[in-house]
C-alpha cells in the first residue's frame, strides 16, 4: 500500500496543486546486488511507503524500501506519477509511453488527446499522389512527388491551435482541409475540406483580415470567378460573404453578379475593391512539411506556464 511516511522529520516542498511530500535527512544507498536503491534515515534503517523530496526531486520507496521507477499511485489521492530511470518524478515532461505531465507531475490528459488528435488528423488527411512537370526546357516530363504540409495556429481566436493541411509541391500547394479544435467536444471539426486539385481547378488559399481578428478561405477560379468565406469568431465554420461570378447572356455578352445580383462592370468592380480590402493580403505561412521530426516538434511540445492554463 502506497501512504505517505509521517514520521518525517519535516514537511517540505508544497509540490504543485495536489500533493505535498515530506523532506528527509538522510542518504541513498544501494543494495548488495546493485539492483536498487533505498533511502535511510540512519544505516541499516530504510524508509518504507513513502514519498521522499531529496535535493529539489521527488521519488517513492515502496512498502520494502526500494526506490521506484515508471508509473506509480498514490493511494490516498489516487494520482498517478511518472518516475524516471533516477527514480525521479517526471514534471514538465512527455513520459517515456508518450504521455505528457506537467508541474505537479499530473498527467495532461486533455492536451494528450489534442495531441493524438492532430495527428490522426493528419493521417486522414494523406494522398498518396504524384504529378509530372516539366523542365524548364518544357521537353521532358520530370516525375515530383507531392508532399503534405500542414500549419498549427489559432483560426477562430480561441487560444487554441487549429489545423490546416495543405498538399503537393513546394511551389504549388493546395489546400486539403481546415479544421478546427474544440475544446468541449475535445475533438477537431472539419470546416473545410478539399477535393483533389485538377489541372486549372480553382485556386484555395487562406487570408488573415488586416485588422488581425479573422481569417478568410478564398476560392479562386481561372476563369476570374471569385468566392471569399469568412470564419466566423469563436466558431467552425466558414460563411460565404462575397461570390463573384460572370457568365454569358442569351446574346452571349458578359453577366456580372455579386452574390447572385446582376450588376454592371463598375459596380462589380466596386465590390470586389470592398471584398479584397476586407479579406486582406496576409497570406497564411509557416507551412512545414508532415515528416515525423517536424510533427514531433510541432505536436509534443513542452507546454508554458501560459498554455498549460487552457488545458
């Protein structure tokens, strides 16, 4: 049985937001064997069932004295604790299955799920595709492979990171999803997603407004059409403010409309000049390349004192 050892010779280090451990006065000693070590008060007298605060770490003797190491419960609070090879607890740190603890040596589960979530995410959002482009010469067709890139940043302005993905080749890139993350649900939403790119198809990208506070999914077609989608503040979904779009009459000439409204060319152009002022040209960057390094740097990062609050 797992109990903390009152007969300390004093209370410490007042650890975290859930647990407190005694300090000893005493030293280490390894066993006969070098297979453990125990802490004693005096030699030969081991502490047993006990949490020990030595030289700023924390560790756990179990009930024959033996130092732990791995995951470890305490019994009276339930809570559960990473112990490394030193038999010192884990803080601020991904275990070695994977699990994030932070300060009090609490396993983050939320922002574990976050974790697991991104990357199953990203998984879903792979097409294992390839396109042929020519030399500069324009003689022979050189095979390139697509690539999956993705960016992690706060859409919606909710203090959480959200996903996009985009795909193919460093100089053109095309967007495959957005989605959201949300914090009560704990799971992403998809907000948009993408077919794949065909040659001339529209044009995706996303914009942040030059005020800062909202970001806008432009669609693009060759032919000049035009629609801009909005993401609506604190939410997960896009909302089609402008639809720009020309097509030909019974007589064959040019039929300007703006949000299904006919207008004529000046008013059109009008429009546009409003829509393009509101959607800004900051161009979301900072895309990375889907490899495992730069997901591993990206998803399991080390929380600050800022962050680990919203989880």
């Amino acid at each position: 049985m797992v109990k903390r050892r009152m007969a300390a010779v004093c209370w410490g280090l007042i650890f975290g937001l859930t647990a407190s451990f005694p300090a000893m006065a005493g030293e280490w000693d390894l066993s006969e064997d070098g297979k453990y070590w125990t802490y004693c008060e005096s030699p030969g007298n081991p502490v047993e069932d006990a949490w020990i605060e030595d030289n700023g770490k924390t560790y756990y003797v179990d009930s024959k004295g033996r130092m732990k190491t791995g995951w470890v419960t305490d019994e009276d609070s339930g809570n559960r604790y990473f112990m490394g090879d030193d038999g010192a607890m884990y803080q601020n740190a991904f275990t070695k299955d994977g699990r994030y603890v932070g300060p009090d040596g609490l396993q983050v589960e939320r922002y574990d799920n976050y974790r697991k979530e991104i990357k199953s995410e990203l998984k879903k959002a792979v097409r294992k595709k390839s396109s042929k482009t020519k030399n500069k010469k324009g003689a022979a067709a050189a095979e390139e492979t697509r690539q999956q890139y993705f960016l992690m940043v706060d859409l919606n302005l909710d203090e959480y990171k959200d996903l996009v993905v985009m795909e193919g080749t460093e100089e053109n890139k095309s967007l495959v999803e957005v989605a959201i993350w949300d914090p009560e649900e704990e799971k992403f939403q998809l907000s948009a997603e993408f077919d794949e790119p065909e040659e001339n198809s529209a044009r995706s990208n996303l914009y942040r407004d030059p005020q800062g506070e909202t970001v806008w999914l432009e669609l693009a077609e060759t032919n000049g059409d035009l629609r801009l989608f909005q993401l609506v503040d604190q939410d997960a979904g896009f909302k089609n403010v402008w639809t720009f779009v020309m097509e030909l009459d019974d007589w064959g000439g040019p039929e300007y409309r703006v949000n299904g409204q006919i207008e004529d060319k000046e008013e059109w152009d009008q429009d546009m000049a409003e829509a393009l002022q509101m959607r800004g040209n900051e161009v979301l960057t900072g895309y990375l390349p889907s490899t495992d390094e730069n997901i591993k740097a990206q998803v399991d990062r080390v929380l600050t004192e800022e962050e680990l609050g919203l989880w």
